[in-house]
C-alpha cells in the first residue's frame, strides 16, 4: 500500500512538472507569436531608398541618391538572383537558417583569434548581427558593444523571419563608398539588375561586403577588378564548386577580365525629365500617404533614350552653328501621339551652362507663343460653321472695336484663303475669325485644354490670338496633340506607369482633320517646291512673340509631336528670334534626324469614319462657282455646318456697244454684248491697288437704275410641292428620299441645294437631287443657279408606324 502510494506520488510530480513545463513552452511560443504578430515597422522601411529611374527600355537614366547620400536600392528577395543567396550565405553565414540569430562558435573563435591568439581581428558575426550593426549603428570593437549585438540581433530574430532578415542584409549591405544592397551594386557595377548577373560577377558581389575599402580599393582608377577582388572571389569560387559540382564548367569564365563601373561613371541622361518625374513622384507622395515603398525606388519613364540623345545632339549643334546670331538656348520636347508619353524633353541647351540657366526645364516655362494657337482658331470656326478651308478672307487694315492688329510684315494681302492666311501667318484674318467664335470663343478653349494660370478674358481681349497670353511647351504639345488624334485631348504621360486615358474631345474629328491638312500645306522653309524631303507629311505651324523674345515651331510627323523654342530664358529679345528663321530649321532637322534613324517610321491608322466631303469650289471667292468662275479647285467641307454658297464675285454685265456702259434695260432692240467682270469691295479694291494688282471695276451707268443686270428668271422649284407633307415610316427612317427639282433660265448650266443652310449638293438643269432626311421635322430647302438667283420654300417631314 505504501508501494502505491508513493507510485501515485511520483506519477503526480512527475504530470506536475509536465504540466509546468507545457504552460511554459505554450508561454513561449506565445511570446514568439505574439511579437511576430505585434505591429512594427518593415526592414525596409528603416533607411531611405534611392531611386532609379529608366527609360521606357529599361536602360538607366539616372541612380538618384537617398535623403542620407547613399546609393541604395530595396530588391525584393525573388527577384534576387538565387546564385547570389547562396554565395552569400557560403561565405558569411552556413548557419543562418538554424542559429537563433548568433552562432556560438563563432563567437567564440573570433574571440579566440582576437584576444587570445592576437591575430586579425575576427568578430564572428552572423548575418543577423551584421543587420543588427547596421541598423542600430552599433560600435562592435568592445566586449559591451559585441553584447549589444547580440541582443539587438535576438530582437530581430523574435520579430523578423529569417526570409526578412536576409532580404534586409542583401539590401543593406556594404559594397564600398556610398553604394549599399547587392541590387544597388550590381547596377552601378555592371549595369544590369541583380537577377541577371554571371556566375563570376555573383561571387564577386558575395566577397566584397566582408571588406569593401580593400577588395575596391584603386578602383577609380582602374575600372577592372583588382587582384584582391579576384583572389577573394577565386576563393569561393573553389569552395562554391564542392556544393555545385555541374559550375565546373563555368571556370574560364573566371580567367576572364571583369569590369566594374565606377560610382562616378553612372549616367545622369535626360535630366529635365528626370528630374520633373521625381518631383511628381514625390509630390504624389506628399499629397498621400505615398506609395508603397518598394515602387518608389524604382521609375519607369516614358523616354527614349534613343530619341532623347538624338534631340540633344541636333540642339547643341545647332546652338553651335548659330552662335554668332546670338542663339544660346533652345529647348524641345518629343511627344507619342499614341500613348502620349514624352519620349524625348530637352529642357535647355545645357543642363551645367550656368550662363544660360541651364538646369531651368524650358517645356514647363511659361512663354507667349506668338502664333501657335493659330491652328485652334480655325479648327473653332469650323466646328462652328464660321468658315471651311478654302473660304476667302479680308486681309485688309480692319478695326475690331478699339483692336486694329497688324501683320508681321506690315503688309495686307487683300483676299486670301483661310489655308493661306493660317500657313502664312496673317493676323487679321485670324482675329476676324476669332471674333466670330462663340460657345466656346478662344480663351474657353485654352481653359478647357488645361492651359493653367490665365488672366481674366478681358485681360486678353483679341490679342490672346497673336499670342498675347502664355502657355508652356507642355500645355502647347499637349493641344497639337489633340489635333493629330483627332479633337481628343489627353494628359502627357511622363511616368510608364500612368494610365492611358481616354481623354476629352474639344474639337470635333472633322475640323481636326481640316486643320491638319491645311498644316500639312505649309512649304518647308528649306523647300519651295513643295516636294517635301521627308517621306511622311509633316504638319507644323510656326510662331515669333511680341518684341523677339520667342521663336516657335509646333507640329507634328508620323506618330510624334514636336514643339521646338529657341529664345533667352531671362526673355531678352533678339531680331533674329523669328519662328521661321530661328525655330523653324531646328524643327525640321530634329524630323529629319529622327525619320533617318527610324527609317520604318509610319504615321498612326486614325480609326473613325469622317463626316466630310470635297466640294468645288471658285478659288477667287472660295464659295460654289456659277458659270462664269475662271478658276475651280476643290475644298474639304463638313455638310450641315461648314457655310456654302454659290460665288457672287465673277458677274456679267449687259453692255451697250455704242457706248460701252452698262445698258438700260430693257434691252429687246438694242445692240448689246455679255461682259465678264469680278465684284470686289472698295477695300480690297483699295489692297489689290496699292499690292500692284489693280482689278478692271464694273462700269457705272447713272442714267438708269439696275443697269447691265441680266434679265434672266431666278430658278422655281418644283419638287417638293408647295404644301405637301412627307412621311417617313418609324421602322425605315432610312429609306426615306425626296426628290429636289427645279426649272431654270436655258443660261442655267448647275442648280446647288440647300436644306436648313446646309449644302446638299448639286444637280445638271434638269436633273433631280434626292436627299435624305435624317429625322422627321420642318425644314426650309433653298435652290441656287450658278447666277446667284434662289426660290426656297418650306418642307415638313411627318413620321409614322
């Protein structure tokens, strides 16, 4: 009985102890979780990144330095080469998966080498230990301090993952001078990222933390690696072979020179783009919580490198070759039309030239763009109905309420298409056409583009035409952009990793795509047979600001933008600042140089059917010709907007052969003749005179009113009938035609119909025209011989089932 109990005793003490020992591991692991668990701050989060920005191949433009002035990179751990993992943990720490955070005996041999045996100093620390230096920035030469260590490398271990841990020491460690992380050094080393590196450049990686200054040491001035490098790597390569037999084969390799570029060696391309996409990065930051932080050391732009390097070397020879005109700056910027991302910016001549403030990034400057906007102008009056590409304009001396502009030249032509007074650059048929615009007039337009920090409308009046308000080479690439997609504006891309937007449309396809080919007229100024050297069509329109402060050539060619300046940015004004003189030969040598390196360079497919049509036209009055117009041609019109009518200028008079004036009607028994003559107001009549151009005015017959006139009967319609209504079936609204027909004088060679003010087209006398009506409705339809006489009448289309 006794036995027994003592038995029962034992076995209780025993489950006791069990017990006790079981809350404790249970305690433990508890804790263990619970600092894993507990919110702290990632390793990475610990020391600032640099960044590293691209261009849109990946090839580096710039390795900017952190806020501490180090060259450092976070590289997450798969992305890592897994050749480099293992090298590392070979050489620093074959341990590291298994020890709690310090290996005792290491230790312990480093001690015993230090202190007992004095020989090199060897501290024996893990890589743990070496993170936990690191980041507390711990003095490890003292017993206190190696304790220190340890314990901090404990806390690490409780808190961190071994996975974290040895990505935070890969991406922290030392590789000499300023460069810190593997990725960091393998990118300012070899120009490649870490993922990518040969078996001997990992290993050399692997070596050079233990002791930088030494392996790196002559660096500067060598760029391949030194003898101690290559010992140390040779080394681990002959211990790195007995875990991985199969890289035997790999070993000429490693008798092989190695290049290292040095820090000093790193490019700085591009560096307006670069510079304003890392103050947008961290602009957007400051505007929000940021982003995480492994994407803001790395940035993808949308530059060129290519096309970039092209655009500086066509401005620093031109600046060269122009020097003695005082031409000292310059600045460009190459935008895709396609995805908008700026593929080239040239912010100034010389980014180091402090004589021309040359780190000023001129695209975001805001200047007057003389007469850059003028193309916007005339795609409004389009959209609008004010004109079509050929409508003749006054290029007269005109008042427009206190404003009277006048031309650059100081000359007025008289009568002039509207392509000709776009690509000539005429001022005051720009400004009659802006004052007839309305909903939205100029100054809305530019607001609606983005043009940032604008005056009141007052403030510019007319004048914003000529240029009298101020954009940036941004604002302006932006707009020509619009214009080759076709009215849709969409923001520049500068970051790879902003959205392509669909955009807005401000200007409708139609009067974009007149506008554009309209450009596409304007002569280079290298060529004047209008045989262009490029083999795309190049679009451009040129521009020169108030008193020579600032030449302008925007345009654009196959999928690109191109807006070139040239001026002083203290905006000290020069004669020879003119857009065509100063602007326009960079323009077109940095289109040439680009089509020459890119030879297969095509222009977009705009997708999108166009509402528009080639009418003829009578040159002379840019309107329908009557029988009597000399000279036709042809014009782009958009039907039921762009103003159609039937030319009046070319007129025939009845003349009188004894006297030669015009006769007095009625001319029944009297000797008369047809004379042709052109119909021209007094002042151009006044223009035409004083260009040495003088035109034969119509005779004057005072004795009699309506002298001359043809008595010819103006045209009746016949179809439509008067009073009759027309219906249309609700399922087959588009099998609806109305036949229009009318009589005429036998003088009468062509009939032009008109439905609401919107041409229609045109019909033979005796011909009918059917026309389709879109929806059911009232509408006026008007008919016009090549005389000038009309009948009109009204017409009302019902609906039903």
């Amino acid at each position: 009985m006794v036995l027994f109990r003592s038995v029962l005793y034992g076995l209780g003490r025993w489950m006791h102890r069990w017990q006790n020992w079981l809350s404790g591991l249970l305690l433990v692991a508890a804790a263990l979780v619970g600092c894993r668990l507990w919110p702290h701050a990632t390793l990475q989060s610990w020391k600032p990144s640099s960044v590293a920005v691209f261009d849109d191949r990946g090839r580096l433009l710039r390795l900017a330095l952190s806020k501490d002035d180090r060259y450092r990179l976070w590289v997450p751990l798969d992305q890592m080469s897994p050749r480099l993992v293992d090298a590392v943990l070979l050489h620093e720490d074959r341990w590291y998966r298994w020890h709690p955070g310090f290996n005792p005996y290491g230790l312990a041999r480093g001690a015993w080498v230090t202190y007992v045996r004095g020989g090199n100093p060897q501290g024996g620390s893990t890589i743990t230990m070496q993170l936990a230096r690191s980041l507390w920035r711990i003095n490890t030469r003292t017993p206190l301090g190696k304790m220190k260590q340890i314990a901090r490398a404990i806390e690490l271990e409780l808190f961190y993952s071994k996975r974290q841990i040895l990505e935070a020491y890969l991406n922290d460690a030392p590789y000499g001078r300023n460069v810190e992380g593997a990725g960091t050094a393998s990118l300012v080393y070899f120009d490649k990222p870490v993922s990518s590196l040969s078996l001997p450049e990992v290993l050399a990686l692997a070596v050079i933390p233990q002791d930088p200054v030494r392996r790196l040491r002559n660096a500067a001035q060598a760029e391949l690696i030194n003898p101690q490098l290559t010992t140390s790597r040779n080394r681990l390569y002959a211990r790195w072979l007995k875990s991985h037999p199969q890289d035997a084969a790999l070993g000429p390799l490693f008798a092989l020179p190695l290049t290292l570029r040095q820090p000093a060696q790193l490019p700085f391309d591009a560096p307006h783009a670069v510079d304003q996409a890392l103050a947008a990065q961290r602009a957007l930051g400051e505007r929000s919580d940021g982003p995480a932080v492994s994407d803001s050391s790395r940035l993808v732009t949308t530059i060129d490198l290519d096309l970039q390097r092209s655009l500086e070397r066509q401005i620093n020879l031109y600046v060269a070759r122009n020097n003695t005109h005082g031409v000292r700056n310059a600045s460009a910027i190459l935008v895709d039309t396609r995805d908008m991302g700026i593929k080239a910016l040239v912010g100034s001549a010389g980014f180091f030239d402090r004589s021309i403030q040359g780190q000023v990034n001129g695209t975001l400057a805001r200047r007057s763009p003389g007469s850059t906007l003028k193309p916007f102008i005339y795609a409004l009056g389009f959209d609008q109905g004010v004109l079509h590409p050929q409508t003749v304009l006054r290029d007269v001396p005109s008042w427009f309420g206190p404003y009277a502009p006048e031309n650059f030249d100081g000359h007025f032509l008289g009568p002039i298409t509207a392509t000709d007074a776009l690509n000539r650059s005429r001022n005051v048929p720009a400004v009659w056409v802006a004052s007839q615009l309305h909903q939205p007039d100029l100054y809305q337009f530019l607001q609606q583009a983005g043009v940032a920090r604008m005056a009141s409308s007052q403030h510019y009046g007319l004048a914003l035409v000529l240029g009298g308000g101020e954009v940036s080479m941004q604002e302006l690439a932006a707009m020509y952009a619009m214009l080759a997609n076709r009215g849709v504006l969409r923001p520049l891309r500068l970051n790879a990793a902003d959205p392509v937007v669909e955009g807005k449309r401000l200007l409708s396809a139609e009067a974009s795509f007149m506008v554009m080919d309209m450009l596409r007229q304007h002569l280079r100024p290298d060529e004047t047979t209008g045989a262009q050297p490029s083999h795309l069509p190049v679009y451009w329109k040129t521009g020169t600001s108030w008193a020579f402060r600032d030449a302008w050539t925007a345009g654009s060619f196959g999928p690109y933008v191109l807006i070139v300046w040239v001026g002083n940015f203290d905006s000290t004004s020069n004669p020879a600042f003119v857009g065509v003189d100063a602007a326009a030969p960079l323009f077109f040598q940095i289109v040439d140089s680009v089509e020459a390196e890119h030879p297969d360079l095509v222009e977009p497919v705009r997708r999108g059917k166009l509402n528009v049509k080639r009418v003829q036209i009578c040159l002379a009055s840019g309107d329908l010709p009557n029988q009597w117009c000399p000279q036709k041609g042809w014009t782009w019109f958009i039907p039921g907007t762009s103003p159609i009518r039937v030319s009046t200028v070319h007129r025939p008079m009845v003349i009188d052969d004894a006297t030669g004036l015009p006769a007095c009607p009625p001319y029944a028994g009297k000797r008369t003749h047809e004379e042709v003559y052109e119909f021209w107001s007094s002042d151009l009549q006044q223009v035409f005179a004083e260009a040495g151009i003088p035109r034969r005015k119509p005779p004057q017959n005072p004795a009699c009113t309506g002298a001359g006139a043809p008595d010819d009967d103006p045209p009746q319609i016949t179809s439509p009938l008067r009073g009759s209504e027309y219906t249309m079936r609700l399922t087959r609204t588009g099998d609806t035609r109305i036949a229009l027909k009318a009589t005429a004088d036998a003088s009468v060679h062509t009939l032009y119909w008109f439905v609401n003010n919107g041409y229609v087209g045109r019909a033979a006398l005796g011909d009918a025209l059917y026309w389709q009506p879109a929806t059911a409705g009232n509408y006026r339809v008007r008919v016009v011989d090549d005389h000038g006489r009309n009948d009109e009448r009204p017409l009302t289309v019902g609906l039903v089932e």
